[in-house]
C-alpha cells in the first residue's frame, strides 16, 4: 500500500491490522524532544484528520493530501504538528486517506517534535469514522484527547481551551473562532451612509473551527462511518455535553487557493492577526 515509504534512520516502525484497515504506526523524534510539558494539565494526545480528497484546492492538491499544502514553505500538518507539541501534546494520529504515502514519506524522512503515528483507511470512513479509527491508535485510552482538521492553521492556547474544558466537566469542547474577513467590512451611519470599506472590527458571529477536547467516552458515540458533525455533535448537543471555547487568537480555514493566497499575503506583512 505504502509503495515507496522507506523509515529513515533512527524511526521506529511497524505495521499491524484491524478491522481491514492498516496501520502504520511510526515515529521519527527530533533529538531535543522532552516530552512535552504535562505538568500544567495538558492534553497529551491529538488526532489529525487529514484523509480527505481537497477538492476545492485543486490543482494543488492533485498530488499531496491537502494538509501537505504549504503555508510559507511549510506544510498545513508541519505548523500543526510544531503547535501541538509547544502545548504539551506528546502523540499525534495523523488519519490519513488520499494520497496517504505522501504523508507517510514526509513524517519518515523528517524528524517530528512530538511521536507521529499513521492511519491509512483502506476505503473513506468519513470525518466520525476516521476520528473513530484513528482514536483507537492513542496510547491513552482513558485520556482526553484532542481532534483537529487537517486543514486548519491556527496558534491559540491549547492550554486555555483545556482547562475550560476541565472547568465545565463536559463529554467535549469545540474552538470557536471569528470568522475570517481577510478583504474587510462596511461600516454605515445611522442614516445609512458609508463610513469606511475596511474595518478591523471582528464579525460578531462565531464559527466551528475545527478543533474540538473529547472525553474518551465520546468514542463510542462516534460513528464507524459517516461524518461526527452530523451523527455524533446533535446528540452532545442535546445532551447539553458540547461546549464552546471562544477563540480570538489566529486561527485560519485553507479551503482554497484564495484562502492560501490570503495567509501567504498575512504572513509576509507580518499582520498580528496572523
């Protein structure tokens, strides 16, 4: 399946099977890893949803995963990953699908901040049903752990989302971010006349931004096919079990190539909103 996945030197791999799709579990650490810092509560494990086709990226994503995407030279899962392991996060699960080798070949000729393992699904599950098979590969089952899109370019404080999710001792919490305005708003008078095309005031309105703390009993309650936002968060919500965490840190969606053009732009001028 792999084709050309060669380990590098110094990775750890191996290969085992369950329920018809494979694994392959591997792990490259850079030599200055600690470990990460769980003295303050964090949440040591995350699932990297990255198995999806990109469709709207396209022609960029006709030959890498979308989360192989680069943003400033780097690709979408490199910046998560160097996130995820600045908050203490010790093992990733990158779920992996369409042109699952590409990442394979990446994590084994790089070396990683933090243990990186791999979930290739032999046919598509499904946002819940990657989320469900890649859980099954943490090491920690009785532990929260963290689920993040592959798509999403983001730096704010895991530390904060975690402990509001302790403090309200619900089943999940959910990033919720402003929506990005990258080409401005309009402000109006009272009399409904223009005051200014651009305006740095945030939209009110906050948005799903695809990270979400679960419980590990949230596993059970996904699905071992389909999509978690339409099978598994109605019933959280229900339940009252589905908290939001405001987020007014940078956080970004890379849906299209407007959308990279967009960062790219931020990122060179060295926007703080960036």
């Amino acid at each position: 399946m792999w084709g050309l996945l060669r380990p590098a030197a110094g990775t750890a791999c191996g290969e085992k099977y369950r329920r018809g799709v494979r694994y392959v579990i591997m792990s490259q650490l850079s030599d200055d890893v600690d470990g990460g810092d769980t003295g303050r509560g964090a949440v040591r494990q995350a699932v990297i949803l990255a198995g999806g086709f990109g469709s709207r990226l396209c022609p960029l994503t006709r030959t890498r995963p979308k989360t192989m995407v680069e943003v400033h030279g780097t690709p979408i899962l490199r910046h998560q990953l160097d996130w995820l392991a600045e908050s203490g996060v010790e093992q990733v699960v990158v779920s992996t699908g369409h042109l699952a080798p590409v990442i394979g070949d990446y994590l084994a000729s790089h070396q990683m901040p933090l243990r990186t393992d791999v979930v290739v699904e032999e046919r598509p599950l499904g946002r819940g049903g990657g989320l469900k098979l890649a859980s099954a590969a943490l090491d920690r089952l009785d532990e929260p752990w963290l689920a993040v899109y592959g798509d999403i370019w983001t730096r704010f404080s895991l530390a904060g989302m975690f402990a509001h999710h302790r403090s309200h001792a619900a089943l999940a919490t959910v990033a919720l971010p402003r929506p990005w305005l990258p080409r401005g708003s309009v402000d109006c008078d009272e009399r409904g006349r223009v005051t200014t095309l651009v305006s740095r005031m945030p939209p009110p309105l906050r948005v799903n931004g695809g990270v979400y703390i679960f419980d590990p009993r949230v596993v059970e309650l996904l699905p071992d096919e389909g999509d978690h936002e339409e099978a598994t968060l109605p019933r959280l919500i229900q339940a009252r079990q589905l908290i939001g965490y405001p987020v007014d840190g940078p956080w970004r969606a890379i849906n299209t190539p407007r959308d990279l053009d967009d960062i790219e732009r931020e990122l060179a001028s060295g926007t703080d909103d960036v």
